[in-house]
C-alpha cells in the first residue's frame, strides 16, 4: 500500500504541475505503478468519458462490386484483333505470290487440257497479257468447264495426321503441300483449291485476285473474358489460352470434327476475275468452279449479312484492297459493327482511322480508272445499306439517326424530310444533324453570332479553366446555376473585323488581333510569321500588334498561343526587307563568331604543343646528362 500511495501523490503532484506551469520537468511513472493507483483511486484520475464499440451480428454486408468489362481488356483485344488481321493479311500475300511462282504456274498448265490453252491464245491482244474484250466471258466460261472436270479430292487435315506422323517417324524430307496437291490433286487445306485456280487463271492471262474472309477476335468482350485477360495480365502470362472464357454448359459438349470447307459450307478462300464486258469483279466459288453472286458466297445463313467481318483481295503484285462492302447485304448496320470502324471515337478515335492508314501502305501505286471504278462501285454498295429494323441500331448508323441518338449539343437542322417511322419514332437524315456551340467556341472559329438570334439550348456551363470556375462557384454561391446559351451554325455570320486606319492596327481590350482563321485578318494588314518581327517593327516605328492564334490549356490554367505579329499591308515589304537583313547579318555574325572560336582552339593547341616540346627537350637533355654520368662511375 505504502508503494500505491506514493504512486499516487506522484500522479497527484504531476497533475497539479502540468495545471500550473507547462515549462517544468517531471518525473516518468512506471506504467505498473499508475495501473494500480488508477485501480485503487478514482479521484486522482479525470473522467474523461466513455466510448463504446458494438459489432453487430445482423449487419449488412459490404455490396460486392458489380463485375464489368476493363478498359484494359478493351484495349488488349483491340491489339488483338489488329495483330490477327496484320498476320493473316501477310498470310494471304504470301499464297499469292506463291501461285505466282514458275514452278506452280507450269504444274497448273499442264492440267488445263490443251485445246482450251490453244483457244485462249488465239484470242490474247498481241503484246499483252490480255484476252480481247468480245471473247473473255466466252474463254472463261469454257476454262470453268474444264476446271469442273478436274477430279479434285478433299481430305480434310485430321484424316491425315496418322500419315504425316508416320512419315515424320520415317525421317522422309516433308515437301511443299501445294506443290504436293497440285501434283496428286488431293487438297489438304481450304486455300489449296483457290490457289489452282488463282495460278490457272493468271497463266491464261485473266486478271485474278485471292479473295480471303477474316474472322479475327470479337471486339466486343464479355464480363468472363475480360476476367480472363485481367487474371492473365496479373500472371503474366500473356493473351494466350489463359485469356480465354470458361467454357459454357453448352460449349463443353464434345463435336465431332468435320469439313469447314467444301461445297456445302461457306469458303473462306475464293478467287475474283474481272469481266471486261461489264468492267466489274465476278467471284468464282473454287470448289464448285461456278460464278456466284458476291451477296449469297459469303452468307452464313438466310438471315445472315456476312459471316467474315473483313474480306481482302489480292492481286498479282501483292497489292491488298478491302472488298468487304461488296459482299455484305447490310454492311453498314451488321458488318461494319463488328469491325474497327465500330469502335466508338470517346474509347480509342484512332481506331477507325488505323485500319485505312494500314491498307494505304499496300495499295497499288497509282490510281488506275478501274481502281476508281471500283472504288464508286463499293461505295453505291453502302449507301443501298437498308434502313434499320432495330432502335439500336440507328446510334451508329451513318446515314439514318433518332432523335433520342442526339448528343447534348446536336439538333436536328432543318427538320425536313423525315425519311421513316420505326416504332412511332421519327426517322431522320444525318446529314441534317447541326453540331451547337457556345458564343466563345464560335468566335474562335471566326464566327460571331446574329443580333436577333435566340439560343437554341441551354446546358450546365462545364469549368475549363480555374478562372472559369471560380466564376461558376460564385455563381453557385448566389443561387444561381451557371448556364451557358448554345447556337447553331445558321445563327452565325462571318467575323468582319475593324480595316487599319492611318497605319493603326485594330486590336482586342487585351492589345491582341484575334486570328483563329485566316478570314480574322483585319482588311489593310497582313499577318507576318517571323517571332523577330514584333523588334523589327518597334525598331523601325512601325505599329504592331501580336497574332493570337489559339489557346493552350494546361492544368486548369488557358495560355495563348502567339504566332508572330499583325502588321499595315503597306509596310510588309519594308519589314520582309528587314528581316531578310537581320537574317544575313546573324547569319555572318555566326560565322565570324565560329571562325573566332577556330582560332582560339588553334592557338591553344599550338601553345600547348609549343609548351609541351620545351618540356621535353628540358627533360630530355636532363636525362641524358645523367645516363652519362651513371656510365661513367660504372666504368671507374
């Protein structure tokens, strides 16, 4: 009791200290000896209050975050499915060039019966490789028959896995596969009979391209296959068979494998021949040997569009076009959907853009009229795309919009014509869909609005800057919502700045010319480019003004972008002459400056070299008195 006791006039004394003075020292307790004082007395200690902690049994559980596909996800499969294309499209180059070569071209010769090889030379434009336009549907015709009468077996890959593992025990050399099937006749693979025909056909001179259907990888990913790429992304184990879905109750069903290829299915490889009658591409199905409709070869089913997302062709000189539009039934609502033009400009705007930029690198060189020919030929194939049937459908679609498709800042202008009615809704053109703007976005646009115009919508103002924002919050603080007006285009008229009067550039409250567009330019000025102008002219005693040209934001803060200075068009001769002066004058000023550092650097190399032979020779002669020296008392 005696040590409690003491511990707690100890506690005592140091209270009543800490109460008096702030700056006095005390003295430390042991943590024991204040437990037992607090457990024997509870005056000596302050009741501070109580806190309570109580854990529920029957609490709500933490809401578990709802799963959604990854911006990463996206972004890898958009990789993806570029990385597919870019493969396979070298893929299809390759068995074109490959049907190009002697050894192929003589094989595929030498099974076209010879009359038909002695009819079609008769009628080839002496000195080309061409057929007379009156016989080439006729000599096609009659090579189809000829190929149909080809006794071509199909044996499918699988059936022949025993025997290529025999001969791979065996140690036999593997030859050529398509060297192989045109020597036996017996395709292995779905590209070899397209190949024979693309080869027999450009051997009698008939213009022939490899038409290959492409299937990359979805764009469009589910919540399972985005986890897949996330976990395989953490494991690094890259986008290979991790990344892909668990497989469904349905899909676990074991298939038996069977023929993708054939006459019964869709081909995946056919060959285009141009007709010069109708000066158009006609496909020929190369297990059938017939010519088919573009719309009914690449269908998968009656209600089907097109079953391959993109569809190359390719020449003999390697030159790749995208023929896709030609074989699709509804290309802009279906199968432009499932490829990279689908991809909406807010989550990647260079994704619609990198597919044209990567065919442009193997395009022919020169714009022929056929290439042109074509080329209006697949673009009546889009625009005859059918009206959408679906509500969904028209958010992307590039000719025909709702209105509830319409952004916050697009108005339908004008009104006219409604073209349709789906669902009650009205259907209009979106050629007629006007972009609103805010007065300030016009005028940097050199536009200004009319006098009487009335705004057409009014939205909440967005902050870009801290200025701008500071404003919004004042407004906010006095009640009012900050608002900002919207016109159209048709509100507006062109900006019509103030001449130069007596030399005097008109300028801004700021002592700027606004020059967002050339049309900005005041009427008796000319703008020059050189950033030295804006001396020359204070030099000279010629008025200026600085060109502001744009703004650049950056971290909430809007900085104009200065491009040279607004001066009287009468003086830009004179300040042209100037500048050009300046510019040789800096320009000697460089050279005798160079010229001057030369003959630094010479007389310092020649002062050191000068130095260093006095050093040696002095050494030197030091030296040899001493080797002298030694050799004599070596000698005594």
């Amino acid at each position: 009791m005696d040590s409690c006791e003491q511990a707690e006039k100890q506690g005592a004394q140091q209270t009543a200290g800490m109460s008096s003075d702030d700056d006095e020292e005390f003295e430390e307790v042991p943590p024991c000896q204040a437990d037992a004082a607090a457990e024997d007395s509870d005056d000596s200690v302050p009741e501070l209050g109580t806190v309570e902690l109580t854990v529920g049994e029957g609490s709500e559980p933490a809401k578990k975050r709802r799963a959604v596909v990854t911006r990463r996800a996206r972004m890898l499969r958009r990789s993806h499915h570029m990385v597919e294309l870019i493969c396979q499209q070298v893929a299809v180059q390759v068995m074109s060039h490959k049907c190009n070569t002697p050894e192929v071209q003589a094989r595929s010769l030498s099974l076209i019966p010879a009359m038909v090889v002695e009819r079609i030379g008769e009628h080839q434009v002496p000195g080309k490789r061409e057929i007379r336009r009156d016989w080439a549907s006729a000599d096609l015709h009659c090579f189809l028959s000829a190929f149909q009468a080809l006794k071509i077996q199909q044996r499918h890959q699988h059936q022949l896995q025993l025997q290529h593992q025999r001969q791979h025990q065996r140690q036999e050399p593997a030859a050529d596969e398509f060297s192989r099937f045109v020597e036996r006749r017996t395709a292995t693979r779905a590209w070899h009979q397209p190949m024979l025909l693309v080869s027999m056909l450009r051997v009698l001179a008939f213009d022939a391209r490899l038409c290959v259907g492409l299937s990359p990888p979805a764009l469009k990913l589910t919540v399972q296959e985005s986890e897949a790429i996330e976990r395989s992304c953490q494991s690094g184990a890259g986008l290979g068979p991790c990344a892909q879905p668990l497989p469904s109750k349905a899909a676990a069903k074991a298939k038996k494998p069977g023929p993708q290829w054939g006459r019964d299915a869709v081909p995946q490889y056919w060959c285009e021949v141009f007709n010069q009658v109708s000066e158009q591409w006609m496909p020929i199905n190369a297990y059938s040997g017939t010519i088919e409709r573009a719309t009914q070869l690449a269908r998968a089913g009656r209600g089907s569009a097109c079953a391959f997302a993109y569809i190359l062709a390719v020449d003999g000189a390697g030159h790749v076009r995208d023929v896709t539009r030609r074989y699709s039934r509804d290309f802009v609502n279906t199968t432009q959907r499932q490829r990279l033009e689908g991809v909406s400009e807010r989550e990647d705007p260079r994704a619609a853009a990198w597919w044209a930029q990567w065919l442009e690198r193997w395009a022919a060189p020169a714009a022929s009229p056929r290439a042109q020919q074509e080329e209006a030929e697949l673009a009546r194939h889009t625009q005859r795309s059918t009206m959408p049937r679906r509500l969904a459908d028209f958010a992307h679609n590039p000719y025909y919009v709702l209105q509830r498709n319409l952004a916050q800042n697009e108005v339908i202008y004008p009104a006219e014509p409604i073209v349709g009615t789906v669902r009650g809704e009205h259907v209009f053109l979106r050629a007629n869909v006007q972009r609103l703007r805010s007065r300030m976005a016009w005028m940097r646009m050199g536009r200004s609005i009319a006098a009487d115009a009335q705004p057409i919508r009014t939205v909440r103002q967005r902050a870009a800057t801290a200025r701008a924002r500071q404003a919004m919050d004042a407004e906010a603080a006095a009640g009012r919502e900050p608002l900002v007006a919207l016109f159209g285009e048709w509100q507006t008229q062109q900006i019509r700045p103030p001449p130069v009067v007596d030399g005097r550039v008109p300028r801004n409250d700021f002592g700027r010319v606004d020059l967002f567009t050339p049309a900005m330019l005041p009427p008796g000025a000319a703008h020059v480019h050189d950033p030295g102008a804006a001396r020359v002219c204070a030099d000279l005693g010629i008025d200026c003004a600085p060109a502001v040209t744009g703004f650049d934001f950056r971290r909430g803060v809007s900085t104009p972008v200065f491009d040279g200075v607004v001066v009287p068009l009468e003086s830009a001769d004179v300040i042209a002459d100037a500048l050009q002066a300046r510019r040789h004058e800096a320009a000697a000023q460089e050279r005798a400056d160079r010229e001057q550092r030369a003959v630094r650097r010479w007389r310092r190399l020649l002062v050191a070299l000068r130095v260093r032979a006095e050093v040696d020779a002095t050494f030197a002669t030091r030296s040899a008195r001493t080797e002298q020296a030694s050799a004599k008392g070596g000698l005594l």
